[in-house]
C-alpha cells in the first residue's frame, strides 16, 4: 500500500535511528512512509479505486467520486 498512484511518493528513510536490541550494535535508520488513502476517482471518465497521498488529494491533482 505504501504508494501514492499519482505523484509516486513511496517510504524514505528518516535521519533518525531506531534502535532495536543493544543500543550500540542494532541501529537502523526508522522508515518513514507517506499518509496514503484509498479513494474513489474519475479518471478518463471511469470511477477507479487508487491510493492517493494526502498532498494530491489538497493540491486538486484527482477527481474524487461521489
């Protein structure tokens, strides 16, 4: 799910580390992924179900259906 179908935003790695286990020898960077809904939209005149990221949905980059 972690995809928006219009602008292709997808996970990126924070500057943050998580750390799991001993905090000296287990560190991986935490993953941060983008706020994703799936949602109803007019596309070429059709009504298609797609994940959307919350900044398509306020900039007015899709259609919603109602």
């Amino acid at each position: 799910m972690g995809k928006c179908e219009v602008c292709g935003k997808t996970n990126q790695k924070a500057r943050k580390y998580q750390y799991r286990g001993s905090q000296v020898t287990k560190r991986t960077k935490r993953i941060q992924k983008p706020n994703v809904k799936k949602l109803r939209v007019i596309k070429d005149s059709r009504i298609l179900r797609m994940f959307v990221c919350s900044r398509c949905i306020r900039s007015d980059k899709i259609v919603r259906a109602v």
